[in-house]
C-alpha cells in the first residue's frame, strides 16, 4: 500500500491530546496537556504558532475561524483563528468537559463534560444552549449529526445515547461500553462519528471492533474488525467523502477500512507503539493526522492513493450487485474530492486508472451512462484542472464522453521516479528568511543578527573576538537578506523588486582610509543568490548563473558561468567554493555539484563541479570550509562529510550529528568545524531545526567519529582513531603546500599519535597471531616505528614475522633515502622540517635513540647535511638494540652468507642493503655495555645516556617517550607472557629474498676499502672488520656517501670512482688513527677533503 | 567565618564563559586554564569570570541550576519538606549573588532568579532556626542536619554557639546555686 507513514514528531507535553485540520486543509491545528493549541502549517513546520488557551486542553474543534476549546478550568472557550485571540467562553459546566465539536455548518457546537451533562450551544449566541441530561457518568464523547437533526453521545456509563436536538430527548440507546468510574478509568475514550453528509451510519468503537448503526432504525448494521486490532479502539474517524473509516487504537494501530467493502484497506502502526488519542482526515482525504498520549504528532500521507486503489476493488465487487447508480454517484463525489486532493501527486493515480478502465471496457454494453461517467471522472483524475466539468455530463454525457476512453488508454503512464523540487540557494550558518528575528550569519568569526519586526529592521554585528573590530549596529534600510562576515569586512546583500536593483554593500572596516563602505547595485533583472568573502576578495553568485568577483576593496573582478543555480557559497583564503544544481533530483535526492576555486597567484579549479556526496532523501544543511581550509558540508540528515584531499578530493563522512541527539525533532545547527583541534562546534535546538536568536544560544563542541565498522572492539576503534587523526591532519599537507605557516608541533603530535597506534594495533594483531595483519599494519608505519614493531616481533618470538618485518624496514629506509637523495638540494627547507620530525621522532624512542644521539653530539655542525644518514643509522641501530642473544645468531648467519656473496662479485644482483643494515645494527649493539644479557633485562633497562642534541622539544619528547615506552613494554611482557619462548629458527628463505636486493653504497665501500683495514689490523676478523668499515664510513662526509651510494646504482664512471677511492684512502689512513674521541676533527678534515674533491 | 571568606571560597567554584578574546592555555598553581578561543565556552574559576567579565572580555554563561523552572521546583520541594532538600550547588547562594550582581545582562531572568534564590534561603534558614529551637528546647545532645551549605552553617553558627554557651553558663551557675539549696 502506498500510504506513507511520517516519521512522529514532538508536539506537546506528555498526555492527552487532539487534533483537527483547518476548513482548507491548510493547517493542522493541534492541542495538549500543557494547555497550547499549536497551529502547524505542515509536520516540518519547525515554528508552530503556539496559543496558550488555559492549563490543560482537553479537546479542540475548529470550523470557519472558530477554535473551540474544552479547558480545564471548566470551560468550552472560543478563540479566532488564525490569529488566536480569545473570544469569550461559550459555556461552562461544573467540571471539565471532555469533547467539544462542530456541526457540519459550524453553527453549533456540542460539549460533553465530566458532569455527565452535554450541551450544544448556537455559536453566535451563546445563550442559546440546550442542555441533555440522561447520562449516569461522565460523558466521553459526542457527535451532531451531518443533518442537525440528532447528537449521538456515549459515556462512562457504558452506554451510547442518539439524542433528538430539538426535543432534547433520547431516540436510542444502546449499552455496550464497559462501564468505568472516571474518564480517567475508561478503556477507551470512544470518539463516535457520523458518516458525512447523509448521517446515514453511526460508528461506535465498541472494544476490538467498531460498530456501525443505522440511523433510521438504529439498529446494528454490521461491524469492522481487523485480525490487527490487539487492543481497545480508542478514536473513529470518517473520510470527508463518507467511504472510508480510519481507527485509531489504544496500541497504536492505524486502521483505514472501506465501509462499503468492509475491507480494511490500510494498516499502519504507530512508530512508538503509543496510544493515538486523536485523528483528523484532512478535507480533501489525502491524508490522516493523528496525535498520541505522549504528546507527539504524525501524519499518514497518501491515504488518498490507497483509496483509489480500493475503487477498483468496489468496482469490481460491485459488478455483482447490481448497485451502479448508488455506487456511482457516490464514487462522483469521491473523485472530486480526489482530483483536488490529488494535484499533489498527479502522477500515483493513472496507475489505478488504467485497471479501472479495463475492467470496465470488458462489460461495458451494458449501462453506457453510469460508465460514461466514471471514465470522465478518471479523465478528471488525471487532469485535476477539469473537475469543475464533471458535473454537466454526468447528465447528458453518455455518447459524448465515450470517446475520450481512447487517449485516456494509449496515454503515456510514468512510472518512474519523481523530481524533487531544487533546493533554495542559501547562506550557510544563517536561519530562515520568514523569521522574524534570525541569524544572518554565525561563522568563526562572528554573529550577524536580522531583526525586522514592527518596530526596527536592523543588522546586528557582533564578533567573538572583539580585538577584531567591536559590535556594529546598523539600520537595515536596503532590506539585506543575506551576509557573510570576514575578518576584514562585512558582506550584505539583497534581492531587487521592481524599482529597486538588487545590491551588494561592503562594510570593510578593516580599511585604512576613512571611506570604509561600498554599494554596488547588480544589473537589472539579475539578484543576488549567494555570498562569501575571502582573504580579499568577496564573490557573489546571482540569479543569472553567474558569479561575480570582487576585490575587498569594491573593484570588479573576473566574472564567470555556472552551471546550474547556486545553492551556497563559502570563501576561506583564496579558495572559493561553490555549490550549485547539476540537474533534477529524483525521489527527494538533490544533484548537486560543487567547485573549488583556487584564486590568488596561482588560479585554478580544484575541483570541477563534481557531484556532492549526500545522504538519501536530504539536501545540503550548512557548507564552509573548516578553520584550517578544508571544505566540509553537512546534509539535512546531520551527516558532516570532509573533502579528502589525500584521497583524491573525496568526501569522507566524520560525524553524525543525529547521533548525539536525544530527541527525533532535536537538531545540531553548525557553526564552525576545526581540525585541530577537533572540533565540531554546533548549537544543540531542541525540537527544531535551528536556534531562536533569543535567549542567546550556547556553542556546545561535538567530536568527530568516523563511520568505521565495529567500533565497540578496540581494533575498530584504534583504527577508527588512527584514520580519523590522518584525515585531520591533511590540511597540514595543504597549507605548506600553498606556503601557509603550519603549526608543526600539532602535526608533530598528531604523526606521533598515528604511529602509537599502528604499534598498539600491531601489537594487538601480534596477540591475536595475525601475522599478515601486523606486516599490513608495518607497511603504514614510518620506519622508525617499523624498528620498534620488530623488536615486539622479536620479543615475542615471532621470528618470521620480525624477518618480514625487517625487510620492509630495509624498503623503507631505502626508499626514504631515495626521496631524500631527490629532493635534497630543490627542498632544503622541507628537508630540513622533516629532519627535525624525524630526530623527534626518534628521541622518544628511549634505548636506541642514543646512538643515534651521541652521534649527532659528536657532528653538531654537520648534523643537516647528515641528517638522512643519521636517520637510518639511528634506525638501524635501534634495530640492533632490540636483538636478543637469538636474534643475533641468525643475524650472523646471514652476514656471513652476504659477505660471502659480496665478496665474489660486485655486479652480482646480490646487493645487500639490508645486510649491511643489520651489520650497522650489529656494531652498534656489540659496542654496548651488555649485549648478551637476558632479553628481558635488554628490555627493561635501555640504557639512557645523557642526551644533548636537539634542544627543541626535548623536555617534551622525553616526557612522552616515558609513558610512550612503559605502556610499550607492558604489552609487550605481556605478550611475552602469552606467548612463552618458541625455538627460534631462522628461517631460510629470508637469505634467498636479501640476494635480489642491490647493494648499497656502504658495502661498495666496504669492498674497496677492506684490504686497507685488514692492512692496519691484520688481525681482524671478518666481523671486526666490517664494524671498522662501518666506523669508517660513517666518518665520511654526507656528500661522500652519496657518492657511494649513487654508484651503488651503479650509474657513476669509473674515474670519478678511482678518485674518490684516493680520498678515501687517505682519510682512512687518518681515521685508523684516531680513536672514538678524535672524530670530530677527522670529521671535518673527511668534510674539507670531500669539499676539496668537489672543486676539483 | 566571615561571610567574605565563604564567598571567597566560592569563587573557586568553575563557570562557563564564553570569551572574546583569544589565548592560548594558561598555567596557574591551582591548575591549567583554557585555551581561550573567541566563542567558544571554556570552564573557568568565577573569579576569573568576574575579573574578564568586569573588563567586558567574556560572557558568562549561567550555571545549569540557574534556571527559574529549576528553582521553582527546588523551592516547592524546600517548602514542602521538613528537611533541606539537596541543593544543586553547595555554593548557590553565593554564586546567585556574584553572578547576578556582576553579570545580570548574561543571565536570563536575572530578577526572577534573585526572588527565588532569596525564597529558598530564607525558607531555608528559617528551618534552620526552628530545628535549632527545637534543637535547644528538647534539650537534645546531638542533631544531624545534612544537605546544608556553609553560608547557612555560618549564619547560624556563631548565634548557636553563643547562646548555647550562655545557656551553659547560666545552668551552671543556676546548678550550683541549687546545690546550695539542698
């Protein structure tokens, strides 16, 4: 069935409540215990009119202007309508009364109260009563009939009385309610109704059914009942047209039936289960509004659909019973009502028709007229223009409408889905026009307020940082509409009528001479949509599809096309984005596109009107970019999206502001996104989608969370964590891309952060044995960290898994030295930021980090330029730091196998940087005080030397490595706990994976300077010699290294070769001399010679 | 105890500001404050929300508490019980005080507030002075008064104190004079 149930929504304090529609269907009017009648123009209506009619609202009625009340404090009030003023009391009784009602005409109305009385009072005169007195208790309900002829009441005395208005006496009654004390008590408040129009059946809901009586020989016509209905009928109402009878239940059921057919055509059932205690059918019977004991609203939409569908049903059981003419002429009345009803939703009728027309084609020989009528009348359906017609040739029109059966067939029938209407162009951070007291603009900067009631149209300015520029008032003589509010200026702007141009005004306060505002007025015809400013320059989208720019300052600038219109705009910088329609939307979906502009030195478009990710059934809520310059967007559904510049400028989803919403009606209105920190800053409005502007509402700070599965597990969350803080730190990568000042030490932090992460989930993807997991986990990690997982491999015997590990720490490192050998001379400055970040980095790794460190002590002055080199020693070295008495074992092993390797020819593929890593390592732990201690011990007594190198941040990095390495070591004795001492064994294919590597510039070195070290110390062994070689090398200049290394490429000639083998000799020759302590002297003579070789 | 010091000691309570001006963390003996950014709220000791609140750098937003439906409630509760009904801040009426003296423009019903405010204490310390004649009439040794806040304890205490001394000292001397008699 294609009745739509909307979603329920907050009406009234919890209890008692009622509905009804206006005479047009326009509103729905609405009363409840809290003692309001809210006048709702539609459910989305976030600002009902609200009339305060007493303490606690019983019952309302509304017909021709007139709101009646039954109030608690014992009257029946009336009050205008729309406007709500009192107007008098039209009775009163000695307790409150329970139902008040309308007439047809809205003549009279009739009042049913608690002191077992009901009464029924001329409008006009309210003197005019009529009093029935006949019940024994309270009086639940009452129902004048269509012809005023009779008033049918049913009470807590368990019996429904038809009383005759004009003898004020009983015609009938009947005692089938349970009986109950109190109103309160009774199962069922047990709304009657009377058919519409002819009066000619009574509904009563009688416990689980609803029964219909007669009205001329009151008796028991027949009763409906559906299998659904589990609990006490509560309301009964009847369609406008007198077909269709909706229920309402104690539980929350919604049942429709078609009287005729006795068929229950619809069953919907209250979202919350809750009882419906009131029902209205609009006047066209399109749709049902119904409220329930906790004060909520909701409307069934499309009953109208569904009626028409039963048609065909009633026509075809008709057929049998021979009663055309009666069923006809009713069904006439119907479709009028329907075709007017219907203009909504022209489309969901031919549908029905078409079934229609072909069962009725099939008998048609045999009553031409009543057919001839009922096609017009489908004709009218689909054409709600021409129902006036319908009347004339019900008559005459047998012969003459027949015809039209032809195209009403072969006419094309859609099916498809239908457009959405595009959403209005809108300032972002700004309230509704139609208020009357609204915010034109909340942004980071500050609040711009409009007020334009009786009294005063004015523009407030207000900026949260007063240092900005103090609170502006202004009269808002031009009507402005629209603004945006910059740190250098203020941006309003208006539509154009008929004499008046639509214009922009700048009030650019920041400006040094005294002229500090401009007016521009647009072309006629063309009015402005939307506005932003930026650094310097303010845009303004127009009617006519194009956008304007404008320098601060007040000159005109480039002008360009959009594609479609403009649904919002936001400046940030010099980036400009623009959203605007890329086509029809289907099925309540928007097609938007969005474009980022880059302006400034460099102009060019980021992003070329893409679509925009939104939420089904939604439209674009707020657009800007956060404080740092990422655009961000948020959907009617609450869902806030970021532009993800690192994956290819899509749109990630990271918060859901529904989700930290108590209440269905309660919504977030944002007002500003930061990323660092993060920060979703947003006004909760309860009950409404945006903030009244008095009383001044308070900034509340959402977190972020991104959409990731699981997040109850501490995987997911980990995960969650570590993508949300990458996402959060693109913007870093932006803004030193277009030469901003970032914030390093957030980024800094925010790097080391992820890299805790990846290391807690590498270590618990360690626990749960998921080696795979923890190489894919390595592979995001900087290698620093990589060193670290291996050590955790390694300590928790997982031997394969550190052998994998290291080899990707080998990629890594040469990979980074790769990039860094690329951008070394173009990049310095970067070069030098990530240096920083690195050694950073690296210090709050406690035990290896002092090799490292000493020998940046040892280099103060070449520490930049050694940087890369250092880097991947300290890694490496830290690598051996970790190596337990087993692990060296195997490292041995696999030394020799290289040496071996390396020694029979230098071109072979056998290339070992990671030998030669895992050498470096060797020397460096070999030269600690107790490399072969217990493994635990290793762990937990890193030796700290005395740090010096790298002053910044040290007190800092020192801090964070303490907790950093403690929760470190605690998983991981933990993990060694778990996992108790397997034999390692070294595995074999590890070697074979190591020989495809190329070799690096150190064992180039290595094999070219062997002889000489075995030369000096002919008593080495091959060990020794290779931690000589590597002191050695290390001892080189960082230009020389990269020679080294770049032949290692093997791409160098061979002189260059020769000569630099000259130089090295005779700086071995030196450094053989000197011991640890004459470094740094050596190091600058290596230094000067290498500069020397470079002259040459 | 002075009044003075109480509401000194009040100070320390924190409120929410919202500033307009913008400054990073700042770091106090009695703990990190901030970081101050334009718009948006940040808890801060009332002391320091009084000081930038007198030099128009903040708005002060008003505790939850300080809401008339929610002293309404808790002054229909006051009057209906026989006990002190638990009160939302040990510190409500010197709080009430400060704030609205200092900043009645940021607070919403400032007056109505103050009446109510002024209702629960006085409806408050008039129970106080009842079980404290009961107290004293009964010839009781000990009584238990919970939910009280120190501002009542102060009004009270140096009068209860007194005159209990004084009744001391008058039974005392009425005692021995007895003996005399026997």
């Amino acid at each position: 069935m294609p009745c739509e149930r909307k979603p329920m929504r907050y009406g009234h304090s919890e209890g008692h409540t009622d509905v009804c529609f206006d005479d047009e269907g326009k509103c729905i009017v609405t009363c409840g215990s809290d003692g309001d009648v809210r006048i709702w123009e539609s459910l989305d209506d976030d600002d009902p009119k609200s009339i305060n009619v007493g303490e606690k609202v019983y019952s309302v009625a509304l017909k021709n202007g007139k709101l009646v009340t039954a109030v608690s404090n014992n009257t029946v009030q009336i009050h205008t309508f729309p406007e709500g003023d009192p107007d008098g009391i039209l009775t009163r009784f000695t307790t409150n009364a329970n139902h008040v009602t309308f007439n047809s005409s809205g003549s009279r109305v009739a009042a049913g109260s608690s002191d077992f009385i009901v009464k029924i009072v001329e409008v006009v005169d309210s003197s005019q009563q009529k009093t029935l007195r006949g019940h024994d208790a309270p009086v639940l309900s009452v129902a004048l009939d269509p012809s005023d002829e009779f008033l049918a009441s049913s009470s807590c005395d368990g019996s429904v009385t038809v009383w005759s208005i004009e003898s004020q006496t009983q015609v009938a009654q009947w005692k089938i309610l349970q009986k109950s004390s109190d109103v309160s008590n009774a199962k069922s408040l047990c709304r009657l109704a009377w058919q519409p129009r002819s009066g000619k059946l009574l509904a009563i809901p009688v416990d689980l059914t609803i029964q219909l009586y007669d009205r001329n020989t009151w008796t028991h016509v027949s009763t409906l009942s559906g299998d659904l209905i589990s609990q006490v009928v509560n309301v009964v109402v009847w369609s406008p047209c007198g077909k269709f009878l909706a229920a309402g239940t104690i539980g929350g059921n919604l049942l429709i039936w078609d009287v005729e057919a006795k068929l229950c055509i619809e069953r919907q059932k209250h979202e919350k289960g809750f009882t419906v205690c009131g029902m209205a059918w609009h006047p066209s019977g399109g749709r049902i509004a119904y409220t329930d004991t906790e004060g909520c609203l909701g409307l069934l939409e499309g009953v109208s659909s569904l009626s028409s569908s039963s048609t065909v049903q009633i026509v075809n059981t008709s057929k049998e019973t021979n009663d055309y003419d009666d069923l006809f002429d009713e069904d006439d009345d119907r479709m009028l009502d329907e075709g007017m009803s219907d203009s909504r939703s022209p489309v969901k009728k031919p549908i029905m028709e078409d079934d229609d027309d072909d069962d009725d084609l099939m008998p048609a020989t045999g009553r031409p007229r009543n057919r001839g009528s009922f096609l017009d009348d489908d004709d009218n359906s689909q054409d709600p223009g021409s129902v006036k017609l319908d009347g004339v040739p019900e008559e005459d029109g047998s012969s003459a409408i027949l015809p039209a059966v032809g195209p009403a067939v072969s006419r094309p029938v859609y099916e498809g889905p239908m457009p959405t209407q595009p959403q209005r162009a809108f300032q972002p951070g700004s309230t509704p026009v139609h208020l009357m007291h609204r915010f034109m603009m909340w942004n980071s900067v500050g609040i711009v307020r409009g007020y334009n009631d009786d009294q005063d149209n004015a523009i407030d300015v207000e900026f949260h940082d007063t240092a900005i520029h103090h609170a502006m008032h202004l009269t808002n003589t031009l009507g402005h509409t629209m603004a945006d509010l910059s740190q250098e200026a203020v941006l309003l702007a208006c539509e154009g009528n008929n004499e008046l141009a639509s214009k922009i005004q700048c009030l650019h306060f920041s400006c040094w001479d005294t002229h500090k505002d401009w007016i521009v007025d647009l072309p006629k015809g063309e009015d402005v949509r939307a506005l932003c400013l930026g650094q310097g320059w303010a845009a303004v989208a127009t009617s006519a599809l194009m956008v304007r720019l404008f320098s601060v300052g007040g000159v005109q600038k480039e002008i360009f096309s959009l594609p479609g219109d403009v649904v919002c705009m936001a400046g940030h910088g010099e980036q400009l984005l623009i959203v605007c329609h890329r086509g029809t939307g289907f099925d309540g979906d928007q097609a938007l596109g969005i474009q980022l502009l880059q302006l400034g030195h460099k102009r060019r478009q980021v992003i070329h009107g893409e679509p925009l990710p939104l939420s089904r059934k939604s439209y674009l809520a707020w657009m800007d970019f956060t404080a740092e310059g990422t655009p961000c967007c948020i959907d009617s559904e609450g869902v806030v999206r970021m532009l993800n510049r690192t994956l290819g400028n899509m749109w990630t989803p990271v918060c859901n502001t529904r989700d930290s919403c108590k209440s269905k009606s309660d919504h977030y209105w944002v007002v500003g996104v930061h990323e660092n920190p993060q920060q979703l800053r947003c006004i909760p409005c309860k009950g409404a989608r945006y903030p009244p502007t008095l009383p001044r509402p308070a900034v509340a700070v959402l977190p972020f969370n991104l959409l990731y599965c699981q997040t109850t597990t501490e995987k997911g969350q980990m995960e969650e964590q570590y993508w949300r803080s990458v996402l959060f730190q693109n913007h870093y990568g932006f803004l030193s891309s277009s030469g901003y000042e970032i914030d390093s030490e957030g980024q800094s932090r925010a790097e080391k952060e992820q890299q805790e992460l990846l290391m807690k989930m590498f270590a618990l993807s360690c626990k749960l044995e998921r080696e795979f997991r923890c190489v894919e986990l390595a592979e995001m990690m900087t290698h620093s960290v990589v060193t670290l997982a291996i050590r955790y491999a390694s300590r928790s015997r997982r031997m394969a898994l550190a052998q994998r590990l290291s080899e990707l720490a080998l990629e890594k490192a040469s990979q980074c030295q790769e990039e860094e050998q690329e951008e070394e001379e173009p990049a310095y400055q970067s070069h030098t930021s990530r240096e920083y970040r690195g050694s950073n980095q690296m210090s709050r790794r406690q035990a290896p980090v002092e090799n490292g460190c000493e020998e940046e002590e040892e280099y103060p002055q070449e520490e930049q330029m050694d940087a890369e080199e250092s880097t991947e020693t300290r890694k490496l070295s830290m690598h051996a730091s970790f190596s337990s008495i087993l692990f060296q074992e195997y490292l041995i092993n696999i030394f020799k196998l290289q040496v071996s390797g390396a020694g029979k020819s230098s071109s072979s593929p056998a290339g070992q940087p990671r030998t030669t890593n895992v050498l470096d390592s060797m020397t460096m732990s070999s030269r600690k005080p107790a490399p072969i201690s217990g493994t635990s011990k290793q762990g937990k007594a890193p030796v700290l030397k005395p740090l010096a190198p790298k002053p910044k941040s040290k007190v800092q990095s020192m801090s964070a490595s303490k907790g950093n390495s403690k929760k470190l070591e605690d998983s991981q004795s933990e993990a060694e706990k778990v996992k108790p001492a397997p034999a390692a064994t070294p595995p074999a294919s590890a070697e074979n994976i190591e020989n495809r590597k190329p070799k690096t510039g150190f064992q180039l070195w290595l094999e070219e300077n062997r002889k000489s070290i075995l030369a000096d110390n002919p008593d080495f062994e091959e060990m020794d010699v290779i931690k000589e070689g590597m002191g050695r090398f290390r001892t080189l200049s960082a230009e020389e290294r990269l020679n080294w290394t770049e032949r290692a490429k093997g791409d160098s000639d061979p002189k260059k070769r020769k000569r630099e083998d000259e130089g090295q000799v005779d700086e071995q020759m030196e450094s053989n001399e000197g011991s640890t302590k004459k470094k740094k002297p050596l190091d600058t003579s290596a230094k000067l010679s290498a500069f020397a070789f470079n002259k040459e | 105890m002075d009044p003075a010091e109480v509401e000194f000691l009040a100070e320390k309570e924190m409120v929410k500001i919202i500033p307009n001006f913008s400054l990073d963390k700042i770091y106090l003996i009695g703990g990190d404050l901030g970081p101050f950014n334009p718009g948006l709220p940040v808890e801060v000791p009332v002391w320091l929300a009084l000081n930038l609140k007198q030099r128009q750098k903040c708005r002060i937003v008003p505790p939850e508490w300080m809401d008339t439906d929610k002293l309404e409630e808790i002054r229909e509760q006051e009057r209906k019980l026989d006990t002190f009904t638990p009160i939302p801040s040990p510190y409500y009426m010197e709080l009430a005080k400060l704030l609205l003296n200092h900043s009645a423009d940021n607070i919403p019903k400032a007056d109505e507030i103050r009446t109510l405010v002024k209702d629960i204490w006085d409806t408050r310390v008039a129970k106080l002075r009842l079980s404290a004649d009961s107290f004293i009439s009964q010839q009781e040794a000990h009584a238990q008064l919970d939910n009280l806040t120190l501002m009542e304890i102060n009004t009270t205490r140096s009068f209860l104190l007194d005159s209990l001394n004084y009744m001391y000292k008058l039974r005392s001397n009425l005692q021995p004079g007895r003996s005399q008699d026997y």
